[in-house]
C-alpha cells in the first residue's frame, strides 16, 4: 500500500476539515480546500505525466506553492521547488541537472519561467487549480507506488560548482515529521509562523508539520525580515506559537534591539538550525521571553531537514556553545575516523547517519552519490546504508554531540593540520563577534566577521586562546556576512573580500 505524508492530510481532514491549514496575509486555505486543491493538481499531471516523473515548481510565497507540491505528488510525480528570484543563470544550472520536461509556474512567475533554457512544458498554476477532479485517475496512477518513491528534489545552494540535487523519499519525509513533531510537542492549536524560502528544506516543517497536527501555518512576509519589530507584531497578530527558523533569522532581531519595542506574546517553541547558534543572541530571546522553550537541531538536506536536537537547559552565558544533542527518533548518528573506524567518546570524529531518514542521493549523479552514501563500515553482516557528512563532531561525556566544523575544512598550514572551523569557533567565544567565517587562501589563514569588536582585538584574543600557526593573519570586518538564498554564507563574496 502506497502511505505518503498525504496521509497526514487525508486523517486530519476528518477532524479539522474548516480549520485553516496556510494563510499568507492575503489569503488563507482550509484544510479541505487544501485536499480538493491538490486533488485538481493531480488530476490534471495524471493526465500529461507518468509516475515518479520530476516536475519543476516555480511560485512564489503564497499558499498555493504547498498545493503544487502536494498535487504533484499525489499524482505519484516528485516536485523540484526553484525560487524565481535566484539568479538565471542559478535556475538555468538547477534544470541543467533535474532535465525535466514540465513545470509548474503561477501568473507571477510565468514570463521568467518563458526566459529560461527550458524546453518542456509549462503549466499555470492557477489554471491547473481549475481542473476538473478525477480521483478514480489519480488512486488508478498511484496504486502500485510505494513509499520509497521520491516525493521531491532540493537543489542545494552550493557555493560553487555545479547545484546537487537531494531526492528524498515519502518514507524519509515522513520518518522526520513524526519525530519532529514529538520533539515540538504540536498540537491542533498551535501556529507556526514560516520564514524559510519554500523551495528550502527547512520549508518541509511548515509545510507537512500541520498535515499531521492539525496545527496552521503562516508565511510570513519576506520583506518584514528586516524589519524585526513590524515581523513581530504580525506573529502576534497571527498569535503564532512555533518557530522553526535559521540562526540567521533570529539573530537579526536580537541584533537590532527589536524587543526593547515589541516581543511575541505567544510563542511557546522556538527550534533554530542553519549554523552555529551564537549564545550572545539566544541569551537576549531567553531574556525577552522567558518560559518560551529554545531548541538546537543539526542535519544536513541529506538527512531530510535535520538528525539530531538539543533543548538548551536554562539561560546561556555569551561564550557557552551549544551541543547538537542527541538523534531524533528513528536516526542512528556515530562517529568515524578517516579510515573507517569507530571513534571512542571525547575524540573527534566525522559525523555518520544511518536509518529511513536519509536521501535516496543526488539527481543524476551517481558517483557522487555513492562517495556520500555507503555501506556502514562498522556492519559486515548485511546492508546498511550510511550518509557521511564530512562535519567533524565529538560526543561528551553526558552523551551530547558537539559540532566542530568542517572535515573538508580541514587544512595543513605550516607543517600542522588545522580545522578552520576551529578558528570560527574560538572567534564567536570572543565578546563583540556577531558571525564569522575562517578562509584558507594563498597558504594564508584569514577571518571574515561581523560584530562590534576591533580587528586588533580579535588578534589579542586570538594570541591567547590559539597556537601560532593557527593564527589568522588577516582580519577583515564586515557588516553583515553574506548569505546565499537559503540562509548559508556566500563563500564566493566571503573569497573576494581576501
């Protein structure tokens, strides 16, 4: 039988069939709206596709992009979300590798879909909404389908080279929602209020979470992000309870002092992830809203959104870092050594996942796949199949895992092996760093960061704390690091500022 996270919608539809599901500020869908919607989605593909064929969504920040997502795949298809605001020659890459022969565009978004170096069909949202529904068409379609098929492909915003394309299955999809759900304690009156990009990962949460719960979503408007205290009157007008948002996302308010005017009155939950949280700015949400739970979680794409979770434990102090905790439910996550050994507790090791959770690999690249994900080294008696992350982490003695940077950030300068990641960590101990980013380049060590803090003295401290050849030796500060669509730093600009 093919079970699917449309499941969810399907058992929750009996319950909350008139309750709100998504709202965007100018429109809002139920529940059974939501169902009928996706339902003419599907109709219409069952008709102009075949099953487990890949179909481009393009639309924008509304709560049509979910039903184009679900439609897609209750047709048995799998959906690849593109932002129509990345660049063209971005989007051009991304369909370069997915190769599709359809997509689905709305209005707003329909003549840039016309300019780019695609050749199959392109389909309107909003007319494929109007389509009359078939659901004997659509069971018939997907009766032989499992749940190991592809639901959708994320094209990672790499900061160079060519975009790799994460296929991740119903099953892996549905194995993090349950887990997540638990962990966020959700129920049918909780809000969620959305900032991730649609087309990203973190986007999934908000998504599928209410499918399960009964809970809603809100998009947020984009263009409040930077305007922390305009954001929070919308999440208090929207009573949000949940936020599942990047580290980025709440560093800005803290940063701009945004709750010496307003706070949110109803949050509950805030769970972040994306990079390394600086405590500095966690301590002024736990001030600002005390009783409100605070939760770190760690995971690559190819994990489906995230692995491992952490619920700090009373107030931070600025130069705590936070652990990344222990697995969610239904993941195993070990470290190994470079030769694929076991590590013991409280050595460093890089960071391996195994369980449902994980990524069928990436579109149309097998040998990258299979240099990603392979067979457990530590198992010989039958298969099972680990992703290795390249992220290097080190269990504690209270069984909590560490994140300590990049295995392919690891470099040799002077003779020693340094891990850069290491440098960034010891910088955002140091009072006055807001954010930083450590480059090797010219056989030399250099610090990008943001913060109030001097250049000369970051290069005091760092006298103290780190070995001389570990030594940055150039400083640069900067505004604000720059970031790439999906909320990662831009490592592109970051070299071009060396």
């Amino acid at each position: 039988m093919f079970t699917s996270p449309l499941d969810y919608l399907r058992q929750t539809l009996g319950v909350h069939r008139d309750k709100t599901v998504y709202s965007d500020g100018e429109r809002s869908l139920t529940f059974a709206q939501v169902a009928d919607l996706a339902l003419a989605a599907a109709s219409f593909l069952v008709g102009h596709t075949k099953p487990r064929t890949g179909v481009v969504v393009m639309s924008g920040r509304h709560v049509l992009t979910p039903v184009a997502f679900l439609g897609t795949a209750m047709a048995g298809c799998f959906y690849i979300p593109m932002d129509a605001s990345l660049p063209v020659s971005r989007l051009n890459s991304i369909l370069s590798v997915a190769r599709p022969e359809h997509m689905i565009a709305d209005r707003a978004n329909l003549e840039a879909a016309r300019a780019l170096d695609f050749h199959g069909q392109i389909y309107v949202l909003e007319e494929l909404l109007e389509t009359p529904r078939r659901p004997d068409a659509v069971r018939r379609a997907t009766e032989h389908l499992n749940e190991d098929i592809p639901l959708y492909t994320i094209f990672t915003s790499g900061s160079s080279g060519t975009p790799k394309g994460v296929v991740t299955s119903h099953r892996a999809l549905m194995n993090y929602i349950d887990a997540v759900a638990k962990v966020l304690r959700l129920t049918e009156e909780d809000v969620l209020g959305n900032q991730s990009p649609l087309d990203y990962i973190a986007a999934v949460r908000d998504i599928y979470l209410p499918l399960k719960t009964g809970a809603s979503t809100v998009i947020l408007p984009k263009n409040q992000f930077a305007m922390p205290v305009d954001l929070f009157r919308t999440l208090n007008e929207e009573k949000v309870t949940v936020l599942c948002w990047s580290v980025s996302g709440l560093e800005l308010p803290a940063r701009l002092r945004a709750f010496d005017y307003a706070r949110p009155e109803h949050l509950k939950t805030v769970l972040f992830s994306g990079s390394v949280m600086p405590c500095k700015y966690l301590r002024v949400w736990q001030d600002a809203l005390p009783g409100v739970r605070f939760i770190n979680q760690y995971g690559p794409t190819e994990t489906t959104a995230s692995c491992t979770y952490y619920e700090v434990e009373g107030p931070v102090e600025e130069t705590d870092v936070l652990p990344i905790g222990v697995p969610y439910d239904n993941y195993s996550v070990f470290l190994l050594s470079p030769e694929g050994k076991a590590v013991p507790d409280g050595e460093l090791g890089e960071i391996c996942v195994s369980g449902p959770g994980l990524a069928l690999g990436y579109y149309g690249d097998p040998e990258r796949t299979a240099l990603s994900f392979m067979q457990n080294p530590l198992n010989d008696r039958y298969l099972e199949r680990i992703y290795r992350t390249g992220d290097i982490g080190r269990v504690r003695e209270d069984g909590l895992l560490e994140f300590h940077g990049r295995n392919d950030r690891q470099i040799k300068h002077q003779g020693h092996r340094v891990e850069l990641g290491e440098i960034e960590v010891t910088a955002m101990s140091l009072p006055g760093v807001a954010e930083c980013c450590a480059i090797y380049k010219n056989e030399k060590i250099s610090l990008v960061y943001a913060g109030e803090a001097k250049e000369k003295e970051i290069q005091l401290a760092f006298r103290e704390r780190l070995p001389l050849f570990m030594m940055p030796r150039k400083v640069v500060r900067v505004d604000a690091l720059p970031r790439l669509p999906n909320g990662k730093t831009d490592m592109q600009t970051i070299n071009s500022l060396l």
